[in-house]
C-alpha cells in the first residue's frame, strides 16, 4: 500500500503564531551531566565479566585475555555477571558489589567487564564523560572504540573517585566521544590491571560512570564579558505548517537579529542568537513575530572583590602548623564564589584553605584559613609566596607572547653541560639581555627531550644526567599593550630548575627534593608585567636532570582578565614564610671492630689503620660539628690523626677519618676502645652523639662455627613473607672465638601441600652478608608448609652445622574463607520485621564471623562481629530493601566478603488507602470505583452491599464485589434504580499487608421525576407603578417525598418555558412567590415545577395572565378549545381576583380552564381558597379567623 501525506502550507501574515519563551546561557558549549551508566557505588550496575591472568603467561597453562573483547559482537553471554564495584575490600565506607581478589602467581590480576546498555538518542550531545575509580591500571572501550589505554604511565596505587575523569575534547585517547553512541544496543567494555609486580599492593578496585553532557539552558548570573545565547521558542498554533515568517530581536528597543522562518503546524521553533553584552546594568530583550512580542530583562553584572592577610610575615618550624587569616568582602553586584591560589609552595607542603569555597552576596564580608604545614625536608629560610584570589565568573583572555615548542616548535638557544654547572648558581649573567652566547650555544627547537612525553615528541635530543641551559629571545614594541596584564610563565620540565626573565628569577625549585616528571604544565606563575622590557627580552631557564629522562619546553603568556572591562584587576598578596632551622644529626660506624691486616703489618715500620665514621645532616639547614676522640688504652694503642672540625650542608653525607697507631707494646689480646664524640656547632641547644668503634693487633685461631637461627611468622595470609635471622646471644658475646658471622646461608623446604606428612629436600635460597638481617621469601604457595634453617658462616670459613635441624615453620593460607548464605524467608518481599539467615563455610581455621547489613544500597553495618554462630536473627530497625553478606576470618589473618544475598524487600507498613470520594445521589446506570491515593497498592478487594432505599438495617450486610490489581482501575459498577449502594475496600502491598478498613463510600440511585405541584394560581396585585404590576404566584406542594424546592418561570412565548423568575425551598404545604415590577401589556405564561434531590424537575403546572393598560381586561387560565367560555370585560385592569370594590364569580369549564368573571360585591383585601385566607396585598396565605389581619404585611379587611 502506497500512502501519500499531504501537509498544507500557508502564509504567515494571519497565522496564530505565540512567542512562548525566552531563555538564555552563558555556558552554551559545557551544558549539563547525564548519566547513562551509572556508578556500581551508585546504582549496583551489573556487568557481564570474567577473569584472567597477565599477559606474560604461558596461555597454554593459564587463561589469558581473549582477542577482541572489547568488540561489540564479542560473545560474552558465558561469563558470570556482577554487580560493580569490582574489588577486594571496602574503599570510603562502600563495599564491593562483586569480589575480585587476584590470586599468587598473577592469576586473576586481569579482570574484563562488559556492560550493555540501550541508548535512543534522546539527548543532543555536546561531549561525553566516562569517570574511573581503580588501581592500578586501566583500558576502556566504547562500542570497540579506544577511549584510553591507561597503561604503566598512569598507574594509580590507591582507587578514589574519581581517579580519571576523561571528557572528550577531540583529541585522541582524551574521553568517549559521544558520535561513537548508536541508538540501540551499545556497549561499553574495559580491563582492569592489577599489578602484582614486587608483591603487589594486595588491593583491588574498578568502577565507572559514563555520562553525557547535553545542552541546557542554565540562567546563571551574567557578568559583562559573556557571551550569551537566547533560545526563543515560536509556537505554531495552526493545523497546518507557516512559512516566511518574519521573526525579530530587540536589545533596548534597537534591531539587533532578525530571520525568515518556517514552523510545523502544531510544533515549537527555537530560534538561537548569539549576543554579548557591551555594558552593565539592565537590558530589555524583545521577541517579535507578525503582531506578537514578548519581553524579558536581564541584568548584566559584574564581579569585584577586596581581599587582605591580616600577618603576611608568618614564622615556624618544618612540620607546625602555620596559619595565614584572610579577610575578604564581595564589591560585586552579583552573588559570588571565591577561591583562593597560592604560588612559591613546594609540592611536599600541606597546603590547605578553609573553607575551600567561601560564597559572599553583594557587600557581605568573610574569612578564609590558609593553612601549611612545610614538610620535614624544608630547607631553613624566608620563603616568598603569592597569593590570590578568583571568583567563580573569573575568565581570562590569553595572548600568546612566547609559544611553546609542542605547539609552534620555538627555538632557542641552548648549551648542554658534562655533568656539573657550566655557571655557579650565583652568576646569573647568562640570563641577562647584553649577555652574548659563545659559540658552544646552539639554536634548536623546543621540546628537548630523550623520550617522548606521552603523544607529544621530542624536536631536540637532550642526553645525560646534566644541567642544561636555555636561552629564547624576544620583542616588545609597546608596554602600554600589557598595562593592565598578568604573565603566565609556563614551565614543562623533569626534574629541577631555575627560570629567569630579563635577569630575575621567577621561580625555583633546584635542589630541595623537589624533583619530578614532565607535564603540561608542571608550573604556571603568574607575576606582573613590570619586568617586560620595551624591545628586547631574554627568557633564560636552566634545568638540571638526575635519572636519565629529560624534557624541556616554555611558553610565556600575557592574561587579561575580562573584569578589566569594568576597572577591576585580581590582586595578588605577597607572603612570607620563615621555616626556622632545625639541627639534627645520624652517625653510622660501618666497622665497629677492625684488626690489623695484612698489608698494614707487612713492614717494621709502625703499624697504623683507619677508621670511618659516616655522618649524615638530618636538619633542613647546614651545620658544622666539633669532634672529640679518647681512648681507653693508650699504652698499646695511639691516635694518630682524626677530623677535629666537619662541615655538611642540608641533606649531605660527610665521613669523619679516625688513623690507629698501634704502639710496639701490644700484644695479641690488646683491644683500644675509642669513643668518637661529635657536637653540634650551630644548634642552639646542646646536641651531641657518639660512637665506639674497637682496633685489635690479633685474634686467636678460631674454632667455633657461627650459632645462628631464623624466625618466621607460623601463619601467613601471603605468597610473600619476611624471612628474619640472628646470631646467638652466646656466640655474639664470645669476644675471642664468636661474634665474627660473616654470611648466612638461609635454606627451605616444603611439603608439597600434604598437610606436614611429606617434606622434600631442602634448597639454598640465598646467601646474605652479615650486614643483613632480613628478606622476603616470595616464593609461598597456598596450602603449603615451609621450613627454614639459618646456617652461618664465619672469617675462618667455619660453617655451622644444621645437619636434621629446621630452626622456623611457616603455613602459607592464601585462600579467604567465604560464607554462602542461605536466607529462611521465601520470596523477595516480607512483612515480617525480623529475618534469620544461616551460613556454611568449608574452610579450616575459621576465627570468626563478622555479619552485616545494608538497607538501600547504603553503607554496610555490623549486626554482630567475632562470631562462630552460624545463623543469626535480625531485628528490622525500618522498612527497606536489606541484603546480607558475611565476612569470614581466619587464622591467618584472611578476610573473605561472602557474596551479597539476594535483596530483600521489608515492608511491614500496609497501604493506606481508601475509595475516591463519590456523589452521594446518581441517576446514572453505572459509577466507577477508584482510589484516592495507591501508595504502594498491588491489589485489592472490593465489597458491597445494596438494599432498596428507605429499608436499610444496621450493621451493613457486606459481600464480596471481586478482586482486582491496580491495572483493573476504575472499577465499572452497574446501578438500579432506588436502590442504595454501600462500597468498602481492602487493599494489599506487594509483602501482604493491609487494613481492615471500616471506612465506605455510598451512594443512592434515583432516576425518577417529581409529581407535579397543585392548585396553581396567579393574581395581580395591582401594587406596581409607571407601567408596571406585580404578580402572586401561589400553590399547594408537590405529593413528592424527596423534594429539595421549587423554581417558578415566566415566559412571553407559550412555546418556552422562559426565565427562572424565583425559587422557593421545599417544606411548606401552601407556597406562594411575588412576581414584583411586571411591565403592563404583555400576556405572561407562568410555570411552576417541583425540582428533587437529583435536580430533577417534574411535569410544569403552567397558568397565563393578559396585563393591558387603560383597557378593560380580560384573564384567563388557560385557553380552551371550547368557545362557550364567557369573557368579562370592565374598567382598569382585571386580575385573577378583582379587588377594590368588585366581586368575582369562578367557574370552571370541561377542560379545566378557570374564568374570572367580575360583579358587584363588597370590597375585600382577601380571598378564601382551601380553608385560608389570600391576602391580595403581598400573597401569603394564613388561617381563616375573625381577625382579619394579613400577618405578614399587615393588611386589614375592612
């Protein structure tokens, strides 16, 4: 079948067009965040995932990472799924929703995770954000699309969220873009690394979060130098589509943009313009289309601020706590955020502003803390610091004065030097603008470097561990165009460096342990303009590189703030911090006991020998030290020659020299004890340390082996483990034949995994030197037991004979115990407000158990800990969703996280509900039963009762209607009539509770009419005046028992009913209503029908009278079809009864029509009908007695 739609055009001049909006941003391009994937922190969202193990194994024996798992038809629907966080332990308080614990030898250390989503493309992506919390390693995959490969240059030790958060930028391996999102099945695949290289850190964590960010149209405060965007929405109110419609914008009455549009019949345009405010104040923006506008203002601020420090001199020590007091006041008009920056800290500094945002409205003032604490390694002196402060609207407008190497390939002239300085630290002639470089300067091309930095590669070899110097050249031909200006001088450089411009130092980090790696950008001062030079200027930069890997690149930027539109310039605070010295020193004997060799007693000459002593500076300043020797025995032993007097600068080494003479009277037992004192010279407090170091001529022949042994922990939860060993106090303290162990032999062996029954042979691991007491054996595996033995070795080559002994045992348990957890509750919903759940675990050792909840996916609490039941009651404190898990300890120190139980779903609240309030009177054939509220309704029962109306008993008599689920509402209930009809409900959640709920609706069904009213009659009173009369409408009441009144019409047109001319109430037997001010000449046609409870009316009683002026009048009931009804005709005007001197005879004919014929009579002001007197004066009707006196007017017959 062919269909063809047509939609019609039309032109826009009569069009019904509505200008519906006017909406803006200054933040266009960033829009805001929507998660697509959520976080397992989060949301526990599931992924499809298995483990493997690194690479570098044999794939034959191990299960290695299979090609293209990052593919979108890659079939994963064999692995196991889980919820993310993917680890080991809890990271902040969140708990893993799926264990991944790598196991020893590298299995498991490579985890896959698969998550497929549907996305519909219902979101104008501006880019895309995919967050990660991990360690230690990383690649991420978008519909087999690379986001980034987080390989050995990017590890993290410790997961926090977010370790990256990568947003695409158009560049590669910078984030997701979001082109690569397909309507319909997308997935989104990454590997986690878990490096175990050395040992490992024992951890593991992966989690992610990918977002999209899309427009939205945030009315931020506007500060001049925006730039906006309107959005104004057009609505097509037409069935069919509008062209050549003339659309326009007005700022402050002026055309600024106008367009030719076409909108879709019944749809919305938005029509974008871009504007940027040229003032302050406010601006009055006008839409306009065809006759329609519409108006919005919009104010244009500004920012400014005012900050001081109240001490800018701050003096301390190297780990105190030292604390800057920051005022700062909002001279802006708009509300504000504040930040602060801090330039010249070093990176090991504990730099901190509290609070870290301070928000201030217009002319409000507040404080900020600047705390820093400068690290242990802190040289002693006055540090020069910059301080400033931004606002959150802070933007800045760059002009590039000197371009980087990475981004322009800039030249400069540089010279590598051999090894030390090629200029002492205190020439800086090099830097300045007449200094002339010799001809071992060169002109190369920046980045210089030995390896590429990421994705960005070197234009210049630099080589060697060095310093090299830089030297860039540049021209300024007018100062004026950098007044009001800030400088950025960027710096990318390993490892430690000094820059100058013009000859001064802008920043220095050379020497103090402050090193690190090259990035874009490691630093970024900013200092003010006044060291340009009109003309020429000279960037000079040394950097000195210590491990092999060099990189060099510079820019130099000139930064405009926008607020300078409005006169307000940043202000940058200088500080000073004094870190006080600290005086502290270590001295280290390498040879405490030393015996003449060889070479030394090979002459007759006397013999002498050295002694060493190292001394390291442990304080952040320089100091030099006085020494002092003494001996204890200086008839066999003489001091030759000792450093009286050493200096050390900060951080340095420095070896005191001690020469021995031993005098011709030493025998072969002397020992000379010497005590090396050493003072502190500069330390305002006495500081002094020793050591004692021994010299001997000779030892006798040894005969005694080394007594050694080895100590291990008995129990170890990993592959890796320390291995310790000692002498025996015994032998140490043999002065003659001991204390001599030069090595250690430390042998192993296992049982293979048997439980003890079967040891193998033992292995040398290692042979170590004296010097060392400790090392870790890295070779356990799980279940096996190992036995160590230490066999030492002395100068004589005397061995220690460990034949059949073992000195330490050590069990190897890597494996965690888990719990499986059985819940003793059917079903995912309960409303039981206790549970009880039991556990197994098949594990030897097991020391406890630690049992916990979570309600809604929040943190984990402790129900009971350090148990060895297994199954536990759990009191439910609050209705949510509760999951379970337990955490197994054993000996050896594993913890295993159980897999969480499945959720639970407590409710014990029933839903409180009733039936929607119905009308309580219906004529209708049928209602529709509904409820005011579901809350958490699943399903329900309805009930009913029905009896005839006027019979209904107590209690009520109830029966089941049916039963129903909440898709099943309204419920359609048929009605009979004069019936009346009783509904109840009771109604249940998902867990089974409800009410029983006494609480109804009823209704009853009436579709009957009213019987007509009685005796209906008209009269004029002849009361009214200029032209006009009034008329008495009186009647007996309807026989109808539901009655709630009475409407009286008059009409002009026996065809019509007419106008409702009054209503009386139900109730009184006799009624009458008083037509008042009724114009003469005119035959009226009056109606009276009784109305019920259902506003019903009944059958109309209709009368008419003839009402002519100055004419003899004739007045009649009803017409007759008869023409036998006489007429009466006499003077003035005749009503239903003649009043004022004229008598009046009433007859009736077949038909029922009523005559009033007149006579002669007696004149009376009341009439008798019925038993009762009328009173021809107002209408009322009253009991016939010999007063005649009318009591609600007061007329009197006389």
């Amino acid at each position: 079948m062919l269909t063809l739609a047509l939609v019609e055009t039309a032109n826009g001049d009569d069009a019904d067009i509505d200008i519906t909006t006017i909406k803006y941003t200054n933040d266009f391009e960033n829009g805001d965040p929507i998660t697509i994937v959520s976080s397992g922190k989060d949301d526990a969202t599931a992924y499809n995932y298995n483990f493997y193990d690194d690479d570098d194994d044999d794939c034959d024996q191990q299960s290695c990472i299979p090609e293209n798992w990052y593919a979108v038809d890659f079939d994963d629907s064999n692995w196991s799924l889980g919820a993310a966080p993917f680890g080991n332990d809890e990271l902040d308080g969140i708990s893993p929703g799926t264990i991944w614990q790598t196991e020893e030898g590298g299995l498991n250390d490579y985890l896959i995770i698969r998550h497929h989503f549907t996305y519909s493309g219902e979101y104008e992506a501006l880019s895309a954000t995919l967050n990660l919390a991990y360690n230690n390693y990383y690649t991420a995959y978008l519909n087999g699309n690379l986001i980034r490969s987080c390989g050995w240059g990017c590890g993290e030790s410790d997961a926090e969220y977010w370790n990256n958060e990568l947003t695409y930028d158009g560049s590669s391996e910078s984030g997701p873009n979001p082109d690569w999102l397909v309507e319909g099945e997308n997935v989104l695949a990454i590997l986690g690394i878990d490096s175990t290289w050395g040992g490992g850190d024992g951890e593991q964590w992966l989690d992610v979060e990918l977002v999209v960010n899309v427009q939205a149209w945030k009315e931020n405060p506007i500060v001049l130098g925006d730039n906006l965007v309107f959005g104004i929405d057009f609505f097509n109110n037409e069935e069919t589509n509008v062209t050549d419609l003339n659309v326009t914008l007005e700022i402050e009455g002026v055309q600024f943009a106008n367009q030719t549009i076409e909108i879709e019949n019944n749809k919305t345009f938005e029509w974008r313009v871009e504007w940027t405010p040229d003032r302050l104040g406010e601006f009055n923006v006008t839409a306009k289309i065809l006759n329609e506008s519409l108006t919005r203002f919009i104010h244009v601020g500004y920012y400014a601020y005012n900050f001081s420090v109240a001490d800018d001199y701050l003096v301390g020590n190297t780990s105190e706590l030292l604390t800057y007091n920051i005022t700062i006041s909002n001279e802006g008009d708009v509300d504000d955020n504040y930040t602060f920056q801090l330039f010249g800290a070093f990176n090991d500094w504990d730099v901190e502003f509290v609070p870290n945002v301070i928000n201030l409205a217009p002319g409000e003032t507040g404080t900020v803390k600047l705390e820093i604490i400068p690290d242990n390694g802190t040289y002693s002196g006055v540090y020069e610091l910059t301080l400033t402060a931004l606002s959150q609207y802070h933007g800045e407008i760059a002009d590039m004065i000197v371009q980087s190497g990475r981004d322009n390939e800039t030249e400069w002239k540089w010279v590598n030097s051999t090894g030390s300085r090629l200029y002492e630290a205190d020439n800086t002639t090099w830097t300045e603008n007449d200094f002339e470089p010799d001809s071992n300067w060169t002109l190369a091309p920046a980045p210089f470097g030995d390896s590429d930095l990421g994705s960005i590669d070197y234009n210049t070899e630099w080589t060697g561990n060095n310093y090299a110097y830089f030297r860039h050249v540049f021209y300024i031909d007018d100062l004026s165009d950098y007044e009001n200006d800030t400088l950025s001088l960027n710096m990318a450089a390993n490892n430690y460096g000094t820059y100058y411009l013009n000859g001064h130092e802008i920043f220095n980090d050379m020497g103090w342990g402050q090193g690190h790696n090259a990035r874009y950008w490691n630093e970024e001062i900013k200092f003010n303009t006044s060291l340009l030079k009109e003309g020429k200027n000279v960037l000079a930069s040394v950097v000195r590189e210590t491990g092999n890997t060099q990189w060099f690149d510079e820019e130099l930027v000139s930064v405009t703030p926008k607020s300078s539109a409005w006169g307000f310039q940043p202000e940058y605070v200088s500080l000073k911090l004094e870190v006080l010295p600290v005086y502290a020193f270590e001295l280290v004997a390498p040879i405490v006991d030393k015996s003449i060799s060889e070479d030394e007693a090979c002459c007759d000459q006397e013999w002498t020998y050295k002694f060493e002593i190292w001394l390291y500076n442990r304080g952040n300043i320089e100091d030099s030290y006085e020494i002092n020797v003494t001996l204890n025995d200086t008839v066999n032993f003489s001091i030759v020659d000792y450093d009286s007097f050493i200096h050390a600068e900060f951080d340095e080494e420095v070896t005191i020299e001690l020469i021995i003479a031993l005098n011709p009277s030493v025998t072969e037992f002397s020992v000379g004890e010497l005590n090396i004192s050493v003072t502190s010279m500069n330390s305002t407090e006495e500081m002094s340390l020793w050591t004692m170091v021994k010299a001997r001529m000779y030892i006798i022949q040894d005969t005694l082996p080394p007594g050694t042994y080895a100590e291990s922990d008995p129990l170890i939860n990993n592959s890796s483990f320390e291995i310790r060993w000692f002498i025996e106090a015994w032998y140490k303290s043999d002065e003659v034949m001991g204390n001599d162990t030069k090595y250690f032999i430390i042998e192993y062996k296992d049982d293979n995994g048997t439980n003890g029954e079967t040891w193998g042979e033992w292995n040398v691991w290692q042979n170590f030197s004296s010097e060392q007491s400790s090392a870790i054996f890295t070779d356990g595996l799980d279940g096996y037991r190992y036995r160590f033995r230490s066999v030492g070795g002395d100068n004589e080559g005397l061995v220690e004979n460990k034949e059949d002994k073992y000195d330490t045992q050590t069990i190897v348990d890597l494996s965690a115990p888990y719990a499986n957890i059985e819940l003793r509750v059917t079903g995912n919903v309960t409303n039981l407000d206790y549970i009880e759940f039991e556990w197994t675990a098949n594990h030897p050792n097991i020391t406890g158990y630690e049992v916990q909840y979570r309600l809604n996916n929040q943190n984990w609490t402790t129900i009971e800990e350090n148990t060895l039941a297994k199954w536990i009651g759990f009191n439910v404190p609050i209705d949510g969703e509760y999951n379970f898990r337990v955490i197994t300890s054993d000996e050896a120190g594993n913890k295993g996280i159980s897999e969480i139980s499945r959720k639970i779903l407590v409710d014990t609240i029933a839903p409180k509900t009733n039936i929607q309030e119905i009308q309580k009177l219906t004529d209708a054939e049928e209602i529709e039963i509904n409820l005011d509220v579901l809350e958490d309704t699943v399903n329900l029962t309805l009930y009913y009762s029905v009896v005839r109306e006027n019979q209904e008993v107590t209690p009520i008599a109830w029966d089941k209607y049916g039963e129903y689920v909440v898709s099943d509402l309204p419920i359609s209930v048929s009605l009979n009539n004069q019936f009346h009809y009783y509904f109840k409900i009771v109604a249940y959640d998902l867990a089974g509770n409800h009410l029983i709920n006494e609480s109804y609706q009823d209704i009853i069904v009436d579709r009957d009419a009213p019987q007509k009213i009685r005796n209906l009659e008209i009269k004029d009173t002849k009361d009214g005046e200029n032209g006009t009369t009034d008329i008495v409408v009186s009647f007996m009441s309807s026989q109808s028992q539901d009655l709630s009144g009475y409407r009286i019409y008059r009409s002009t047109d026996e065809n019509e009913t007419g106008t409702v001319i009054g209503s009386l109430d139900a109730g009184d037997l006799y009624l009458s209503h008083r037509d008042s001010r009724v114009e003469m000449g005119y035959k009226y046609y009056y109606s009276v029908v009784a109305v019920d409870r259902i506003n019903f009316e009944s059958e109309p009683e209709t009368r008419f009278i003839v009402l002519e002026a100055e004419e003899p009048a004739t007045v009649i009931k009803e017409d007759s079809e008869s023409s036998n009804n006489p007429l009466f005709i006499g003077m003035g005007v005749i009503g239903v009864i003649a009043l004022g001197g004229a008598g009046f005879y009433f007859l009736k004919n077949k038909a029922g029509d009523e005559i009033i014929t007149g006579g002669e009579a007696n004149p009376s002001n009341f009439t008798e009908m019925d038993g009762e007197f009328l009173c021809g004066a107002c209408g009322s009707m009253f009991e016939i007695t010999d007063d005649k006196t009318c009591p609600s007017c007061g007329t009197v017959d006389e």
